[in-house]
C-alpha cells in the first residue's frame, strides 16, 4: 500500500524491517513523508525469500529511484537477518548510532543500523530497533526512564542521551504462552488479548503490585476463582494482563526508581494499558508514539550519514 502525501524531493527511504512486519517511508530532507509502503515480509518471511527482493518491490511502490538511499532499523540486521550490524555496547550514546551502521552489498546505498547490547555477565541483554525509537523520541540532554511495551518490553535508563542500562520483559509472550500452553488455556477465552480496561485488568494490577513475588501462586489463583464460581472466563484475558504487566512494572520500578521522567513508547490499548499502569505505580508518564518514534529516529540518524542531502 502506498500513500503520497507530498512533491518535496526525496532524500532517502526509512525502513522498520521487524521479525514480522515491514514499513517503509520515502522521506524528504525536512522530514515529510513523501510516501509510505507496508506489508507482512518480515525477518522471518525473508529466510526463505529473501530480503533485496522484498525490498526492491516496496522501493517501486514508493516510486524511489535508484539513487535515493535507503536506512534500515530492526531485525533486517539481525545475525539472522539480511546483514548483521553488529551491536554497540552500553552505555552508548544515541546520537552516535549512525556510526554503527553498516553497508549492505547490494545495489544503491543500502545501510543498516546497529542494536545495542548490555554486554555484562550478571544482566546481559540486546535490543534491535528499539534503540532507533529511543533515538526518535530523546533530546542529547535527555536523563530518564524510557519505557516500551510489547511481546519483549524493554525498559532503559538514560542519562545524557547515554544508554546506560536497560531490561527486557517477555510479557507479551508469556501471555501468549501461558493463556494458550497452560492450564489457564481454561481461563482465557480464545482470541483474548488481555487489551480490555475495567475491573478484571485493575484487580489483576493491584493483586500483583500488592505482592510482587506472589505471581506464580496469582496465576493459579485466575483459574481457581473461576473454578469456584467467584469470576468469569470471560474476565480472564484483562486480569492475566494486570497480573503479568503489573509484575513486569514492580520489578522495573524496583530496578530504575520513579522518580525520573519515563517516556512511554507505546500503540494502540497496550500503550493505554500501560500508561494507565505506570500511573497507578506512581510515574510521571509521558506518551509517544511507537510508529513515529522509529521514523524520527531514522530521519535523525540518516542527517548524520547523508548530511548534504538535507
């Protein structure tokens, strides 16, 4: 799908390459997007066709011509992605990311930037392309807490526009696995998402802020209540939601403090979710978008590769 929005002339393209998904936007070089192009050939969905066709189609949908070059984020740069960009160890500075970037071989100018690692035997720890939305939504001088919901959330303290530690949360997957692989596949209807506000979501927050090493006996206690008539199953998706964000946001908020700015990068009723969370534990939260964070972060870091184009 493409949309144009502009006759400004292109300066590059900006690519969200993840494990399953693709955007694109052909940029100019005050930051207006031109174009956009997206679909579902992600990392994964490139293992078996590869990643210089896929990319070659989007290119013609934005209608990019062959000398506009290309910036890519995320999981293109994987090990096991089109080229690895290999990562830049903390505490790295984000406005130096661009010199982490590295050149595909393949046609046009084509680079790909790097994640980050935490590269420390007591909390190791990597992210790829949510560095570039870090990038996207900080000032040089930022000091705080950034905060990005998701399958793997990632909690990072920044100081100066250093990352200088940072944690990820399989929350998102362990919802998925628990409430399909469990026994609380009994307690969760299927398709629930867990993305519903109200009582369910609330009381699973407060049971697990109440008593943050509790979740493993509070997981069972889902089924239990409902066993015992005290629940519904339709409650169970919000209330395993509460209790699992709600765990993740203890142990974060035991980890990095409250008392900093926390920037929260988030879509959709996830990012709701959260900011409703965050609140409730007592952080002055500040919501940006999650689409537009990894755009700003590429156009920020492509000025400081191709600074004669804008």
């Amino acid at each position: 799908m493409t949309a144009v929005y502009s006759s400004a002339a292109p300066a590059f393209v900006a690519v969200d390459w993840g494990t399953s998904s693709f955007r694109a936007w052909l940029m100019a070089g005050d930051g207006t997007e031109l174009a956009e192009s997206r679909g579902g050939e992600g990392m994964l969905h490139c293992a078996t066709s590869g990643f210089a066709p896929v990319l070659a189609d989007h290119l013609a949908k934005l209608g990019a011509s062959a000398d506009v070059p290309v910036l890519i984020c995320g999981m293109a740069g994987a090990r096991q992605g089109w080229a690895e960009a290999p990562y830049l160890h903390t505490p790295t500075r984000l406005d130096a990311l661009h010199a982490g970037a590295i050149r595909v071989a393949t046609d046009g100018d084509v680079r790909i930037l790097p994640g980050l690692a935490q590269a420390r035997p007591d909390q190791p720890d990597v992210m790829r392309g949510e560095e570039t939305q870090l990038l996207g939504v900080t000032e040089p001088d930022f000091s705080g807490i950034v905060c990005i919901p998701g399958t793997h959330s990632k909690w990072i303290r920044i100081d100066a526009g250093a990352v200088i530690d940072f944690a990820t949360y399989m929350t998102g997957e362990l919802f998925a696995v628990i409430s399909q692989h469990s026994i609380l596949v009994h307690a969760v209807e299927p398709g629930g998402s867990g993305a519903e506000d109200g009582g369910p979501f609330r009381a699973g927050l407060a049971s697990i802020l109440a008593a943050p090493t509790s979740l493993t006996s509070a997981l069972f206690r889902l089924r239990a209540a409902q066993l015992l008539g005290f629940e519904q199953r339709s409650d169970g998706a919000a209330r395993l939601s509460g209790l699992l964000i709600g765990a993740e946001i203890a142990d974060a908020r035991a980890r990095f403090g409250a008392e900093l700015p926390l920037r929260l990068i988030g879509a959709g009723r996830l990012g709701q979710l959260y900011r409703e969370a965050l609140a409730v534990t007592g952080f002055d939260v500040n919501e940006c978008d999650a689409e537009q964070a990894s755009r700003r972060g590429l156009i920020k870091a492509a000025r400081q590769i191709w600074g004669a184009r804008f």
